[in-house]
C-alpha cells in the first residue's frame, strides 16, 4: 500500500475543502481574525494582493472616463427607507449609530451618553447608492452635467453571521462605480461596458476563467432593473459571484429627485448604473489556483514576481554568495514584466534553507531562484516554478535567466489560466431534467462532499418560487449566461417554455 504524499497543508482539498481553505490563508500569512467578531486583519502579503487588484482595476476605470471620488461612510437612515427594495434587501444587515458620545457608566466603564442621543440614526453603509445619489441631485441641472462617472474605493458593513475570511466578512473592502446618464441606452451601454472591464481584468490578471450573465429577477441587487454578474467556478466546483454591474434604471433617481433639464427643456429623470467588486476576489484567487502547497498566485496580481534563496554554509561563502544575489536582485528588478519593473524579493533571513523554500511556496511566489557557491562559479542560477511540482528545479545560465524572466512569467499565468479553464469546461454541463440535477448535486461519498457537482446548465423559468425551491436544494440560479446560444426547452421546474439555458450551481 503506497503512501499518500505528503502536503504543507493539512487538511487537503479532497479531503476537507473548507478547513484547506482556511490554513492556505494562514500558511500564506494573508489575513487572520480581529478582536471584531465577523472582521478581519488583512496582513500585509494579502494587502500586497490587493493593492494590485486595485491598481490594474483603477487603471481600466479610468481609461473608461472614470473619476475617484470619497462619500460618507454614515448614512441617514431615512436615505435607506426611500427606495422599498433597497431597504428591504439591506434592513437586517445593517450596523445602526444612534448617540454620538460616550460617558462614565454607574458600573464603571462606558455608556453611550442617554442625552446624545442622534434625532435620526445613522447607517453604516452597506453600500452607498443612497448617499450618492442625494449627493447626485445636487449636481446634476442641466443634459449637460451629464454623464457622472464616478468610482469609490471604499470599505463596507454588512452584518453577517457565518463569516469566511475574504469571501464572506462583516466589513471588507471594494470598489463602487455610480454613474448618471441621460438616456436609459447610455445606461444600459455603461452596464455592460464595466461588466466586461470586470471580465476581462478577472480572466487576465487573475487567470480566473468567468461567465458573463444576466441575473434572475430573484436574484437582482436590491433596487435594480437588471443585474449582471461574472460567475467563477472553484476547485470545490462551487460558484464564485466575482462581481455584479447594475442597471438601475430609475428607481434610485426617482427617490433621490435626480432630475435635469433635458435638451428641450424639459424636467427629465435621469438614469443610473452601480457596479463594484471586493476583497473577495482574492477568496475567489486562492480556491481558484493554489493546491495542498499553499498558495498559488497569477504573476500580474503577485506582490513579488520571483524570490531569491542564497545558499551558503559559512560566513565567507555567505558574503560572496549575497554579493552575487545582490547583483541580481538589482538586475532583475530593472528589468520589465506586464510594463512594469519585476517584483524581486532577496530573501536573506538567517533560517534553514528548507524553511525559506516552504515559506514561499507557500505564499505562492511565481518563481524562486536558489543560488549557492556552485552555481556562482558556474555563473548560473537554479530555478522552480510554483505552477510545477516542489522538486522540478533547473541550473539556468545567469544572464539567460535574467533576459527570459518576462517569458516565464507569461508562461505561469497563461497556464494557470487554461488550468482553471480546463476544469471548468470538464465540470459543466447540461441536465435536461430535476432528477438528473438532484443525482448530480447529490456527492457519491456522504462523508465527504467537498467536491462534486459543478455548473448545470439547465433551462430554467425566471419565477420567484423557483428560486424559494432551489434553496431547499442548496442551490442557487447564478444566471443566464449573455453569450448562451438560443436553446429553447421547457423548465425542469414548471414545464414552461424557455428560450435559453441558465447555471444552477452550489455557490459561496
């Protein structure tokens, strides 16, 4: 009986999906628990990730004509109440601020002064169409204030009770766009101009595989006339919502008086958009791409591109040896990728080398380079790839390596993308029948269903009730994919003709 190999992460993904999750962000040190229940501390390795996301995506904003802007983080709560849906959608998660000082309690400690108390209760917000919007009324007169294209990087609050780091958290971070326009095509046009910006920033800097599609009426963002999503598939063949883009049509402007006066002078409602995504994306990244090593990080979103490992055994060999790694670090780093100077860490801690390799692959740097007195003579580097097994490594000439560098990352992302591809083709595909998508999304093994199922493309009635009996399933509707050929059926649920295919799914 062969043993099985032996991984840095324990549990493996086969063999406790959720729990591998949760050690890949502690091996790779990218977030931990704060001492607010349901928060995070996002450490600086999954910053880094961030903060890249943000800049690929705010460079695309803006080449679009979009503009960055702040707006408050308090919202008042009759804000909330004037559009039904929204605060239908919103009420239960909402964090509330009713008195605006503290004082000494009778029992020590501190109270919320009883005589500060706030006339009207103030909203964290759990997303800022609202505040902008009454923002937006003040701006817009005249056809020509028009468009406002505007994005904030911002933080949010959403009360949540069954909280996973980065996919699902009480506060996190993201990005919303809020848009005005004059006419409902212009609308419709930014819509999905912004649902393909999200697309193809997630297939080409994240190498994350995504399915454009409309959302159920069941499923829309509080408030909206259509939402559109991308929708991922994770290593756990679960759907990952990876971003939205709204058409609001004029419901928000109409409970925020967002007029203007039209070409002819006439009093006109105009018409808005929101879209945004979040820190989940690097929830989406992780169960994407890393295996039971760690971490597995796409090239363009990596906070360093290549880690060098001295090797030496003594004082003179170590000074000799990060001399040489020194030169280059600096050669390297001078060097460009995706436009931009490569990203090089010269990792020079004074622990066992066998530490410094794991710490990195686990952290799922793309490319370690390990050089020791040996390869110095020879002047030659000895290179691993994190999207290739722990012990392929090869002797590469020093200034072979420096010069096709750009290539070699290319190459991981590439792969890593049509890795990702491959298993979400292989895991989809069409059930023509209740039954057949019960057997599917029931797992062979009850004792571990981690992973089963996938995308079911299923045609599929877009009725309110259905989406009430897809729960009792543990499923979800995630959308009727834009660019699904006519297929006309009937609905598995209710026998009604339909036009096209949706994805039924397990989700996050």
């Amino acid at each position: 009986m062969s043993k099985a190999p032996q991984t840095a992460i324990t549990p493996t993904r086969a063999d406790d999906y959720p729990e591998w999750y949760q050690q890949v962000i502690k091996a790779a040190d990218l977030s931990e628990n704060s001492a607010v229940r349901g928060c995070m501390v996002i450490k600086p390795w999954g910053y880094a990730i961030w903060e890249n996301i943000q800049k690929a995506l705010d460079d695309k904003f803006k080449e679009t004509g979009h503009e960055n802007a702040y707006f408050p983080l308090l919202i008042p709560l009759s804000f909330l109440a004037k559009e039904a849906e929204h605060v239908e959608g919103f009420a239960k998660e909402c964090a509330v601020v009713t008195h605006h000082r503290l004082e000494p309690g009778p029992d020590g400690g501190l109270i919320p002064a009883p005589s500060s108390k706030l006339d009207e209760p103030l909203v964290i917000r759990p997303t800022s169409e609202m505040i902008i919007g009454n923002t937006y009324a003040k701006w817009v007169q005249s056809y020509r204030d028009l468009p406002i294209l505007i994005n904030q990087w911002a933080n949010v609050f959403r009360w949540e009770m069954r909280t996973r780091m980065f996919l699902r958290t009480a506060e996190f971070l993201w990005q919303e766009g809020h848009t005005v326009h004059a006419t409902a095509e212009e609308a419709v046009e930014e819509t999905f101009k912004m649902l393909d910006v999200y697309a193809d920033f997630a297939e080409n800097y994240m190498a994350m595989p995504v399915i454009k599609g409309e959302k159920a009426s069941f499923e829309r963002f509080p408030g909206a006339d259509n939402t559109y999503t991308i929708e991922a598939m994770m290593q756990d063949r679960k759907a990952l919502q990876s971003g939205t883009s709204h058409f609001l049509g004029q419901n928000f402007a109409k409970a925020m008086e967002i007029k203007f006066q039209n070409e002819k002078g006439e009093t006109a409602t105009a018409w808005t958009t929101s879209w945004g995504v979040s820190t989940r994306l690097i929830g989406g990244l992780i169960m994407t791409h890393s295996d039971d090593d760690g971490l597995v990080c796409p090239p363009r979103l990596a906070p360093k591109h290549v880690v060098i490992l001295p090797i030496y055994r003594n004082d003179e060999e170590r000074a000799k040896v990060l001399a040489y790694c020194k030169k280059l670090q600096a050669d390297l780093s001078q060097t460009l990728y995706d436009g931009e100077k490569i990203r090089v860490l010269l990792d020079d801690r004074d622990i066992r080398g066998g530490e410094k390799v794991w710490a990195h692959i686990k952290k799922g740097v793309p490319v370690r380079v390990e050089v020791g007195p040996r390869d110095m003579d020879q002047n030659a580097v000895f290179v691993a790839q994190r999207n290739k097994g722990h012990k392929d490594k090869q002797a590469v000439p020093r200034d072979q390596f420096v010069e096709t560098l750009p290539q070699i990352l290319k190459s991981i992302q590439d792969d890593l993308y049509q890795k990702a591809l491959a298993y979400r083709d292989a895991n989809m595909k069409k059930v023509d029948s209740l039954d057949e998508l019960k057997k599917w999304f029931t797992p062979k093994n009850e004792d571990k269903p981690e992973i089963h199922g996938g995308f079911a493309l299923c045609h599929v009635a877009d009725d309110p009730a259905i989406g009430t009996t897809l729960k009792e399933m543990k499923l979800t509707h995630r959308c009727t994919p834009l660019d699904g050929a006519k297929d006309p059926g009937t609905c598995i649920f209710t026998g009604k003709p339909v036009e096209r295919r949706s994805i039924i799914a397990k989700s996050y």
